[in-house]
C-alpha cells in the first residue's frame, strides 16, 4: 500500500487558478501589459520615423542630382574641320555641344555635362599627317576608369570630314572605301563602378543625347552637301552616281560605338557585391547574439583581464571562419577574383570581408554591453541601414548628406570587391585603413565598457552587501 504524499510536497504541487483576461484580479497586470506594449510600439514608431527616412531619401531626387554625374563631352569635329579649310564646316560636334549646353540651361534633370578644351588632342584622324597629341581615345578610357567623370562622348576629327570627302569622291567618279559613319561618336562608361547609376541613368542618358544629335548633325550635313552639289555638279552628274553608295553617306552620315570598360559580366557578382553586405551584416549579428548567450556562465567568474581577452579574441576568430565561407561561396558561383589581381584576388575579398565583419561586429559587441539584449536589436536596425543607404547606389548621385558613406564598413567593402571581381578603381588602401580605423576604435571602446560594467557590478554588490543588517 502506498504511503501517503507529505503535505508540503502536496502544497508545492498546488493547481494554479486560471482566470479569464478580463477578471478584476489581473487589473495590475494588465495595466502593466499595455502599458508596456504601448512603450514598445511608440518607441519602434519613433525609431522607425528616424532611421527608415535615411534609407529612402536615398532614392529621393535622385533626377534632380543627375547633374553631378559628370560626363565630359570632347568636339573633336569642329578643330579637325578648322584646321584643314574655314570652308569646311563642323556639323555633329556643333550639334552634339549646342543639345548638350541647351540641356545644362533649360532642364533640371540632365547629366553634369562638361564641354572639354580639345587643346591638347591629336586630330591627325581627320586632319592627316603624323599624330600630334594626346589619343583623344585612350584619354577618355584612363578618365573613366579613373572615376574623374562617369562618361566620355568623344566626337571623331574626322566625323563631317569623312562624309564630306566620301561625298566628293562619288561626285567625280571615284570608288572609295565602303562609307561607314559609325566611328563619329565614341561613348566610353564603367558599368561595374555603381550598376544602378550607370545603367539606369549615365549609359541611357548619353546614349538619348547622341540620339537627338545624330539626326541633327546629319541634316546639317545633308545641307552642306546638298551646296556642295548645287556649286559644282551638274544635275546630270548628281544623277549618274551610285545612288546606294551615296545614299550611306545621306542617309546614315553618323553613327555611335558604345565601350563599357568594365562590363558585369558575373552576375553573381552582384550579389558578392551588393545584398551580401547586407546578409555579411546579418551572420556577424548572430555571431555576437550567440557568443553573447554562451559566454553568459562563465562570466562572472572570470577576471577582468580574461573576460577582455574573451570578448574580443573569440568573436574575431569566429569572423575569420565565417568571411571565408562567404567568399567560397563567391568563387562557386563563379564570381572572378584573379581577372585583376591575378591569384591574390581571392585573398584580399576574404581579407577585406573579416576586416569589415570585425568592424561592424566590435560597435555590436558595444552596443550589447552598453544596451543588453533587449535594445541592441534596434542599434542593429539603425547600424544595418546606415550601411546599406550608402553601399548600393553611387554617392555621387545622392545628397550631400549620404557623404557619410566614405567612412561606413560596408561602402568599403564594396568598393573593395567591386575592384577584385570587375577591375573598378582600385580604393583598396582607403577601405581597408577606414575599416581598420573602426577596429581599433572598437578594440580601444569595448575594453574600456567592458572595465566599466565590471566596476558597476562590483559598486553594486558592495552598496547591497552595505545594507544587508
């Protein structure tokens, strides 16, 4: 038979009363749910109203600020004709500057288009003769590439002269070489510098402009050739030209080569390059949560000195470990690290994503021990879209406010991978000094909040130990 249950073990297993929400004996706990509740809610509206304002104003007025994306336009039409007749007379480099400089002053939303001094550029293409001067050419690839403006329109030496003296030849009989006008606009853009910016405004908004050139210039032309054929031909000998090798030189006088530098050609890439930042963000959070959760039974007991040592060490090898997968999984997908910095490529992108995790996980890991748990997801929430306001679009095209960007972890690390994986210009000194500079200002940060927590658990312990009779 069995024994009888003691009485206190039956009172510690007391059923507890279940009540309904409404029930007047929770009238304190519920006025202290909803007043939590509404603390909570009010405070993430108001936090809400501060930081999501700086992720959209990044597409805000982006038309109005389309004119500090320069783009140098080089006319070397109009010198090229000058310098071989006063007779013969420019017409696509006057129709290109003239639609260009119409733009700058009656519309708002134009690229920051800049007449270039064409002083210092060979025109032997159109003017013959041995070369002299700067190739117009290879000027505008090293300007682009060098990020001094966003685009280059060259108009060729030869783009009037060309059609003119292939005009002639017809008219007197000769058979020159096929016509073809295509080389008389050059139009040079780096693709991979900010893919957004480029695609959806520098490339269309030159290419709209030469395209409102062209017909332009052409009918210009059509004109001075039509004088041309007035003053010294016949209508008998008009007649018995080559209607369909004339008609290539009326018809399609001018035409555009487009060059991007620097193609994506890895799409993969942009994810290396773009919300990988963002998920790069999100592993080095959960690192820190995680660390922080485990390190939590052995922290009281350790020594000052230790525990430093233990916040900071662990989590910077963990950040070791986890950048390098995030760079493997680049190369599986194909993402090109040794196209420009051959075998060492690989190196750098891993290096430069430990380097920005360690930056952006140290101000977490302050953030922690300053905020707790409970208030470091909304420091998160506001670290991420400072981050990401900046790092996706080019700064060049944003408000003067968004200049911020240069300073931030992760618009380093993407002008860092964009280098690696397409060639862009190579900031690599300044993003790793800017991303180490948040190292060590969170090595020096995290050790002195750590000492200072410490000292108040200590105060605290003692004051208690003070009033205990």
């Amino acid at each position: 038979m069995a024994s009888p249950k003691p009485a206190q073990q039956q009172s510690s297993r007391r059923r507890v009363e279940r009540v309904g929400f409404s029930d007047s004996r929770l009238a304190d706990a519920r006025k202290a749910l909803f007043k939590s509740f509404w603390i909570v809610l009010l405070g993430t509206t108001v936090f809400m109203w501060i930081c999501l304002p700086v992720y959209w104003g990044t597409y805000y007025r982006q038309e109005e600020n389309l004119q500090r994306l320069g783009v140098g336009i080089i006319d070397l039409d109009t010198p090229a004709c000058a310098a071989v007749s006063p007779a013969r007379t420019p017409t696509l480099g006057p129709a290109l500057t003239s639609l260009a400089q119409a733009q700058l002053s009656s519309s708002p939303y134009h690229l920051g288009y800049e007449i270039l001094d064409t002083t210092q550029f060979d025109l032997s293409t159109g003017t013959g003769g041995s070369p002299r001067g700067v190739v117009a050419h290879e000027w505008a690839e090293k300007a682009v590439l060098n990020e001094d403006y966003f685009g280059i329109i060259i108009v060729s030496a030869n783009a009037t002269l060309l059609a003119v003296d292939t005009f002639g030849d017809l008219m007197t009989g000769a058979t020159p070489a096929a016509y073809d006008g295509s080389g008389a606009l050059r139009l040079y853009w780096d693709e991979s510098r900010s893919f957004d910016t480029v695609d959806e405004w520098v490339g269309p908004g030159m290419t709209n402009l030469t395209a409102t050139a062209i017909p332009m210039g052409a009918a210009a032309l059509f004109s001075q050739l039509m004088q041309i054929a007035e003053a010294d031909f016949t209508q008998a000998e008009y007649a018995a030209v080559d209607q369909s090798a004339l008609a290539s030189v009326l018809a399609v006088p001018f035409g555009q080569s487009t060059y991007n530098l620097r193609p994506l050609n890895a799409y993969a890439g942009i994810a290396a390059t773009t919300i990988g930042m963002i998920y790069l963000l999100i592993f080095t959070f959960l690192v820190t949560a995680a660390w922080n959760g485990a390190r939590m039974a052995v922290e009281p007991r350790l020594k000052l000195s230790h525990l430093i040592a233990l916040r900071l060490l662990v989590p910077i090898t963990g950040y070791l470990f986890i950048s390098l997968s995030v760079a493997l999984i680049s190369v599986a997908f194909g993402v090109p690290f040794d196209n420009y910095y051959t075998k060492g490529g690989f190196v750098i992108f891993w290096m430069m994503l430990w380097v920005t995790q360690v930056a952006m996980g140290l101000m977490m890991e302050l953030a922690l021990t300053l905020l707790g748990p409970q208030y470091t997801a909304f420091f998160l929430i506001f670290w991420v879209i400072l981050n990401v306001s900046t790092a996706f679009l080019d700064l060049g095209d944003l408000a003067n406010f968004y200049s911020y960007g240069f300073i931030m972890p992760a618009w380093n690390a993407v002008s860092a991978a964009k280098s690696i994986a397409f060639g862009t210009k190579n900031h690599l000194v300044q993003n790793f000094a800017v991303n180490i500079g948040w190292i060590i200002v969170g090595l020096i940060a995290l050790p002195l909040t750590v000492a200072w927590q410490r000292g108040g658990l200590i105060e605290t312990k003692r004051r208690e130990k003070l009033k205990t009779p």
